[in-house]
C-alpha cells in the first residue's frame, strides 16, 4: 500500500478556503479563486483483493487526526460502519468482519478476486455476484479543521485472519494504492472566460533504498480518467460504479492513459515528464455544480530497469499506452465528484423576448449565461416581443419591473416571462385556434410526476408532455418511490419542495431528481 499526500498541491497556486472529499475521505477545506469555489468534494472507491487469499476486513490508517475529526462513514457493505481506534499521532479505521467462536470462522469475506475478470458494478450488497466478486465499497468523512489543518497521510491495507491468533485479524503488508484527487482554481487566460478548476492526483515517494543503492522507483500503475459534469449537487451515496451518473463511457474519457509512478525524492531533473502525479483541468462554466471523475487504476505488468526500478516502456519508449504485455488487472475504482459554485448568473426566457445586462455582457435570446466576480451588482432589462407582455421575474429577480439589479454572490438564475397577448385572428396559430404550448417532465431516478390540471402522469405509466392553453397554470407534484427520496427541480421549476407551478407562456421542460 501506498500512503497519499493530502496536502500535496501545484506549486505556486495559493491556496483558499473550500471543501474536499476524495478517495472516501471529507476533506473540508481545499481550495478557492476569488470568483470560484469548490463547496464540497466527494469520492468513494471499489477495492478489488488480488492477494490470493480471503480477506475480512480493510484497514484505513490516517496520520494526524484523532476520532474526533471523523463523521459518519459508508456502512453499505457485508462489514457494516468501522471500528475507530485512536494511536499516538492518527487513527485507524478498521472494517472488520465478526468472528463465531462456536465454529471458529469470520463471518464476513472479500473472496480473492479472480485475475484478468472485471469487477466494476459487482462491489455492493445489492449486485448478485457480490459475495463472489472478490471487491468492496468503502468510504468515511474527514471533518474540515482536521482535513485543511491536521491530515497528512492515508493508507489503505486489506486484513486477514492472524494465524497466530485465532478470532484476531491483521493488516496485510501490501498498501493498497487509492487515487485521491486534490483541487485548486487557476484564473482562465481571458477574464471573461469561465475559471479552470484543476485536479491533481499526486503519488508518494517510495520506500527509501538500502544504503549506498542508486535511487529505487516504486511500482508503476496505468490510469484512466473519465470525467463529466452536472448542473445539480450530487451525493455521496450516488458515487458507485454502478450508477448512470458516474461517467464511464467512451464519450466521457478525459485521459485514455497515462502512466505513474512513485519517483525518489530530491530526483535530478532530467528533461522527462515526471510521472508521479496526474493533473487534470478544464473551464468550468456558471450552471455546473458538479465535476465528476471516475480514476480507474491497472497493474502494469511491463519491464522494469534491474538497477533502478523505473519503467521500461515497450513500443517507442514513451509510455503512453500500454504495449502487449504490459497491462494487468483494474485494481481500484475511485468515484470523486467536486460540487463547485462558479458566480455569475443564468437568465432563462419563456416566451417572446429579450434580456440584457447593462454591463452588455448577457444579449439574452443570444447569450444567456455570464460569470462575474463575487458581489457584482448586475443590471438587467426586460423587453417584450410582439405580440407579448413581459409578466415578471422569478428566482434570483422577482416582481414585474422590467428592470432587476442582483448581487452575484453564487450561480444564480433568474427566469423572465413574457406572455402572448390574445389576438382577435385567434391567437398565434390564427385562423381562430386559440394558442397552446407544451409542457415536458423528465425524470432523473425513480418517482411520478403528475400535474393539476391532469394530462402528466410521468413515471406511472401516463404521458411525459402535454400541450396546454397558452397561459394556464400547471401544478406539478413530485412523489418518490419507496426506493428513493426526493431531490429537487431543475428547467422551469427549481428548488426542492415536491409542488412546483409553471406559467405556461411558452413551451417548457422541467426535471425531476429523485435518488
């Protein structure tokens, strides 16, 4: 196993006030730029047991902290919630199995992992391979002082039975190598564009040499790194390999491969890229309020320098792929996700109109979405189109003005309504046909949405959209199943209330989180 730096950070990047969770762990806080902030940080990872023989537990060590520095962990799996037992300078957690004196067994296995099968989607109690699957689920929260101030190192062992001492368990002297992402801002090259929130996974330094030995590399892993984005929070217990939202398709690689490796410390620089870490970055834009990564990590299996250790790549020697012989199994998944808030402000516009800032940076039907620096006072203008009045404001504006000035102190959004006026031809369709507009529910996760009036029965078996009469008042009423709970709105509805109202000036989607 392998202990993880989660202080490490880029050089020359100042660091802030915000929160990380990652490899399992809350971190609270990591990192900010002055228009940006990561607000929460989530991971949670899959362990395969590749050390043939049946395992009954797995040991988490924390250098730095003490029980007190810990909140509710992931309790999911055959092991149940850990044991915390505190030492002199850290903790350990332990998931253990229970032990039958009666019969003299463990009650609870991770069975080894058989080589070169998969194990992604089989690590939870609700898979049907599960017992047979060879992998587990863990993940506890680290509390904020002791994360920004106090955490240093984190390891990660599988236990086995003492031979030595029936009913007792004991951490295997292999480290488990558990990708865990560390995040910071860096301002974008042009100050209009979104912020680039970078993640960067740092490997340790490997064990020291025998004295008068040359510099030893550690063990090398390849990784891939698949990488989305949503524009609602997500939630620890969403992070699992095998939940639609964590990206793992072809469409979602950020990184196809990139090998690392632990270097000895104080290494001479030597014109090569360093391969003992892994950075990743890209703009984040107002309306994203999740950065999701899946790190998939794999033995590799090629040549090593007999004196030194370092990889010997096959192919052109240049590591970037894995060349025939050199890929073995996946050894861990890790699910981590940053809830981040980026300033600015989101105009949505129902019906015929227009909106723009005084600032002429939102032109909205053109240009909607704008960020801006924490506490900028922004102006906007409202204006009807023909045939329509300009009804109101929702959301971070409210009342009929046609002007609102909002301070921007988070991502928020504001909804103008312009509504079509009656027209003595019938209406916009003419020829006598009063005008109508449609109405369409989605649905994220399982439950029902229906609406009064009624037509919206989405989620029983009745329709998802529905053509109502222009201006009608639609209320929509979210009801989780008995498998999930409620999340909130997102499109024409927003917050997290289980009614939502929609003025139907114009055709309008609206979606439904449940989880």
């Amino acid at each position: 196993m392998k202990c993880i730096n989660n202080q490490a950070t880029p050089r020359g990047r100042k660091r802030f006030a915000a929160t990380l969770l990652a490899a399992g762990f809350l971190m609270v806080p990591s990192f900010v730029m002055a228009q940006s902030a990561v607000v929460g940080g989530l991971g949670n990872f899959d362990a395969a047991n590749f050390e043939g023989k049946d395992a009954h537990g797995l040991e988490i060590q924390i250098e730095g902290i003490q029980p007190g520095d810990l909140t509710p962990s992931w309790c999911g799996n055959k092991y149940n919630c850990p044991v915390v037992t505190s030492y002199g300078t850290g903790v350990y957690i332990r998931y253990v199995s229970p032990y039958d004196a009666a019969t003299g067994r463990f009650t609870a296995t991770t069975v080894p992992h058989a080589p070169n099968t998969a194990f992604a989607g089989t690590c939870y109690q609700w898979s049907p391979t599960y017992n047979a699957s060879g992998c587990d689920h863990f993940g506890i929260h680290l509390g904020f002082t002791a994360a920004a101030q106090r955490a240093t190192t984190t390891s990660y062992r599988w236990m086995f039975e003492d031979p030595s001492n029936p009913g007792q368990l004991i951490a295997s002297t292999n480290n488990l190598f558990v990708p865990t992402p560390v995040y910071s801002w860096i301002p974008p090259a042009v100050p209009a564009a979104p912020p680039v929130l970078v993640v960067e996974i740092q490997l340790p330094d490997p064990p020291p040499p025998p004295p008068a030995a040359p510099p030893q590399y550690g063990d090398a892993v390849w990784m891939k790194v698949y990488k989305t984005e949503m524009n609602r929070e997500v939630f620890l217990d969403e992070l699992t390999s095998d939940n639609p939202i964590v990206p793992q398709t072809l469409a979602q690689l950020e990184t196809e491969w990139s090998l690392l490796q632990p270097e000895p410390p104080n290494l001479p620089a030597d014109g090569r890229r360093r391969r003992n870490r892994q950075t990743n970055q890209g703009g984040v834009s107002t309306g994203t309020r999740a950065v999701l990564r899946r790190y998939e990590t794999y033995a590799y299996t090629g040549a090593y320098d007999p004196t030194t250790h370092q990889v010997a790549c096959g192919g052109d020697a240049t590591c970037t792929s894995p060349q025939p012989g050199e890929l073995g199994d996946m050894l861990v998944a890790q699910m981590a996700a940053a809830n981040v808030a980026v300033p600015g402000i989101t105009v949505v516009l129902n019906g015929n109109g227009t909106v723009s800032s005084s600032d002429k940076v939102i032109s909205c039907g053109s240009k909607c979405v704008a960020t801006y620096a924490l506490g900028t006072a922004v102006t906007l203008t409202a204006k009807a189109g023909s045939n329509s009045t300009f009804t109101g404001w929702t959301g971070a504006c409210s009342g009929t003005s046609l002007t609102c000035s909002v301070s921007i102190s988070d991502a928020l959004t504001t909804t103008a309504t312009c509504t079509v006026e009656a027209s003595g031809g019938g209406g916009v369709g003419g020829g006598g046909t009063a005008a109508t507009f449609k109405l369409t529910v989605s649905r994220a996760g399982k439950g029902v949405v229906s609406s009064n009036p009624a037509g919206i029965a989405c989620g029983s078996g009745g329709g998802c959209s529905l053509a109502f009469a222009a201006g009608t008042s639609v209320t929509l009423t979210a009801t989780p199943d008995a498998t999930s709970t409620w999340t909130g709105w997102s499109g024409a509805c927003t917050g997290t209330a289980t009614t939502c109202t929609v003025v139907l000036s114009a055709d309008k989607s609206v979606t439904a989180t449940f989880r």
